[in-house]
C-alpha cells in the first residue's frame, strides 16, 4: 500500500500515553522486548518511535528492515485457553 494518507500526525503524547497504558509483566514477542523496557525509553526513544510510526502512517508502507524482524502470533481467545494450546486454522 502506497501513498500519502490524510490525516493529522501522530503526537509525541498519544504514544506516550500508549506504552504508559501496556501491561507489565506480560510475555514477550521474538524480539523479547518487555513492556518494561518500552516504557524505561527517555525522550529521544519516544521521540524515534513516533517519527517511526508517523512515518509508517504517511507512506503505508513498513520499512523492511521491521518486516525482517517483525512476527505476529495469534494468541487464543479466554473461550478456547481451557480446551486448546493453539487457536484454530481457518
């Protein structure tokens, strides 16, 4: 997806806000990068992930550099955590 998305740019303060609002001691990703760590950034950290994201939302497309490193898991719903390890295939 390519293009010029309209919109207002996202703010220092709502990502902020987003990683103030993550809950600790969850399990990590296959970055094993912690809720903790995200939320142990200083200025500069926020100020990197916000021109990432603003940048992410302007262009539509994710710098392939994440695509390489990035994985996405589905976890299983609460309805299916006492009959399954793994949620079904569709």
């Amino acid at each position: 997806m390519k293009g010029n998305f309209a919109g207002p740019p996202i703010l220092k303060d709502k990502v902020r806000t987003a990683i103030w609002k993550m809950k600790n001691g969850k399990a990590t990703g296959p970055d094993n990068i912690t809720a903790e760590k995200i939320k142990a950034l200083d200025e500069f950290g926020i100020n990197k992930i916000t021109e990432l994201l603003d940048e992410i939302y302007e262009t539509g497309e994710i710098p392939k550099d994440m695509l390489l490193e990035v994985n996405f898991y589905c976890s299983p719903k609460k309805r299916w955590s006492h009959r399954m390890s793994t949620p079904p295939y569709y």
